[in-house]
C-alpha cells in the first residue's frame, strides 16, 4: 500500500501557469486525478509564460500565512524558498514511492533542499530545439540548418520567398531563449558551463562570447516588425500556419502544433537548434510544497506521489510535449520528436553535457538571472549597442546575487 492510498480526503490548491493549449489540457489530467481520489482541487492559474506574475502573487500569499498547497517552482528557486523555512518535507513519500531510484541524480538534486525532498518534478523540457514548417522550407528552396552558417542562408531564401524566417516574440525570457541556444551552438557545452553555471569572469569577456552575442543579433534581421511583446504561443501559430519558417523555443511548442492536430515529421520538423545536437539544455517544472497541517497536508502528499507516478508522468508530457522525469518509463506512446529528446536525455546525461537552462531559471539566482535577461533584451533591442559592451554588461551581471 502506498502512502497515497492512506490519505484523507482534502482541498488542494495549485498555482501554476499553464493556461495555453497544450499546457491547459496537461494541468486538467493532474485535476481529474486528484478528483478520481476524492479531493477538491482548486485551480489557482496566474497567467503569463515565463510564470513572473505568478511568482508575485505567490509571494504575498506566502507573507500573508495562507500559502497554497503546491506552486510550480524550480530551479534555484528551490532552494530560495527553503531559506524562507516554509516547504514542506516530502521524504515520506520519496521513500514509499522510490524516488532516488527513479529520477537521475542531477534532476533529484533539484527537488531537494538540504537533502530533503520537497518538490516533485513533472516533466523534463528540452529548451535547445528548432520548430520548422518543411512546406515553408520546401517552397523557399531552403534546407533545415544545423550551423549558424546554415541558418543565415536558408533564412535569407525564406525571406525571399516572402516568408518570416524566424518566429520571435520579444519578451526577455523569450530573448535570453534564442541567445542561450546561440550561445550553446557557437561556444559548445563547456564555454556554456562556465559561462552561465560558473559565472565565470574570463569566459564572460572572451571572444567566444563576443562571438555569440554577434551571431544573436544577426538574427533580429529575420523577425518581423511586430515581434515585440508577443506571447511565444503566437509565434509558434506563425510556424503552424506557415507564415514563419521557424521557431527556437522549448518543446513545450510541440503541444501547439500538437494541439492544432499537426503530425511530428510531415507537418513540422523539430530538431536541435543548430550547432546544439550534442547538448541539451533542460527546464524541468516542478511542484514545491508548502507547510501545511491536517488533511490538507495529507491531499498534499497525495498530491506529490501523483505528480510522480508513471500514470501521471505518461498522460502530462504526451499532453505537454515535454518527456517524463522518470527514468524507467515506456515511451512507446510518445511521438518522435519525444522519443528524440529521451534518448538525447539519456545519452547527454552520460556525456555531461546535459546543462540547466539559465534562461528558465535552472542555473542562476532569480536576480543575476534577471540581470542577464536586461542585458540581453538590451543588446537586442539597441541597435547602437556593440557586442563588446553587451560583454561588459553581462560580467557586470554575474555578479549580481
């Protein structure tokens, strides 16, 4: 007997941010199971992609003394909100339900604060990828590019033929998206580490970074006008539609194209964002719990082993287009953009060059990471603005804490 069958039932309540398409239907699976065990679930959505609106409210909940029962946090924010005291130990049921066994160390890690579990991941997202419409790519005359060499010929073709050859929305999170996949292509998996992991000052100033940020910039060229403030599920319906060629977006784009009836492999082709196939940068969504008492406490832990079974980690990522946490999954259900992403999860996860996503929260303090994302937009968004002080500007940014 599981520790999730000896719950009481309770109201839980769940702040989250999925509120487009694919991710509205992922979040009602999680509802309808809780529902099948008896609880109330109360729905606590705060829209907004990147989750900064959600961020604020949970805040003044937490200060107010009536935090929710989970809330969709990751990354080094983790381990923010253990400082404050007001997470919730887990182990109980990391141990009933085997979760050191199941998820690869580097993901477990994230889930605890000081040893203790007290989150619980749902999925993990590769962020590394490009979304391309091959009819689009098939009336340009262009081929899908694995450089950055590649990527500014075939643009300049699917721009002549009248397209937009890159679907952007100009959000900072969306920005730092685009450089971090520039960034991995043009300086590989270690400049990245020491870069965006190690903060190191010397890789910041290189010319590999200069190098990078030029290369980034040279895409803008490919955007359209009206790119600025655009939400990312807007430019992922341009590559639907096949206004745009492409997108450089996390995989939670497939559940778009997914939700839109489009089939992996003829009607859009994703693949890694070029010069990346050999890394992966991973965002991982995950629910920290907060202290609470009585049944709500034990619709909690109900709450934690669900988010975890293989039934739930199965329905969510086919519905996410993200992939299981959970190492010891079937995935013969998944399509082949999914199946890519296991196996390049698994086989990174080997080679070390799997690596956080700095731009998704997964490698920086919330404030050094805010930091870069300025940098970034900025650098984006001047036209008179050099590679080189964009450089001076991001060593200035790591060391912000």
């Amino acid at each position: 007997m599981t520790v999730a069958l000896a719950a009481k039932a309770g109201e839980v309540e769940v702040l989250h941010w999925w509120t487009s398409g694919g991710e509205a239907k992922a979040a009602a699976e999680l509802k309808k199971m809780m529902q099948s065990k008896g609880h109330t679930w109360k729905d606590f959505a705060v829209a907004g992609g990147g989750g900064d609106n959600a961020m604020t409210v949970l805040k003044s909940r937490v200060v107010s003394g009536n935090p929710p029962a989970a809330a969709q946090i990751k990354g080094p924010a983790i381990q923010e909100w253990g400082d404050e005291g007001v997470l919730a130990n887990l182990d109980d049921v990391a141990q009933a339900e085997r979760w050191d066994q199941v998820l690869p160390k580097v993901v477990a890690d994230v889930m605890k604060y000081k040893g203790h579990y007290v989150a619980a991941p749902v999925n993990v997202h590769r962020v590394n990828w490009l979304w391309a419409n091959p009819e689009v790519f098939k009336k340009a005359g262009a081929k899908i590019p694995t450089t950055w060499k590649e990527f500014g010929e075939s643009a300049e073709k699917l721009q002549k033929a009248g397209f937009i050859p890159l679907a952007h929305g100009g959000q900072a999170w969306q920005d730092a998206t685009v450089f971090e996949a520039v960034a991995l292509g043009v300086g590989g998996p270690e400049f990245y580490k020491k870069a965006f992991i190690q903060l190191d000052q010397g890789t910041i100033k290189s010319a590999k970074m200069e190098e990078a940020l030029s290369t980034y910039k040279s895409l803008k060229k490919y955007t359209d006008k009206n790119a600025p403030g655009r939400d990312w599920n807007l430019a992922t319906a341009m590559v639907i539609q096949g206004k745009a060629g492409m997108q450089i977006m996390g995989d939670w784009a497939k559940g778009e194209f997914l939700a839109a009836g489009k089939v992996p492999g003829k009607d859009f082709i994703c693949t890694a964002a070029p010069g990346t196939s050999n890394a992966y940068t991973f965002n991982i969504d995950s629910f920290a719990m907060f202290k609470l008492t009585g049944d709500a406490a034990k619709a909690q832990k109900d709450l934690a082993a669900t988010i975890m079974s293989p039934a739930f980690q199965e329905v969510f990522n086919l519905n996410k287009g993200s992939i299981p946490a959970r190492l010891n999954m079937d995935m013969s259900k998944f399509d082949d953009c999914g199946k890519q992403s296991s196996k390049d999860f698994v086989a990174t996860a080997k080679s070390n060059t799997l690596v956080p996503s700095w731009a998704h929260g997964m490698a920086m303090h919330s404030a050094t990471q805010g930091a870069f994302q300025d940098t970034i937009s900025q650098f984006w968004n001047t036209d008179s603005m050099t590679a080189k002080q964009a450089v001076e500007k991001l060593a200035a940014a790591a060391k912000v804490q």
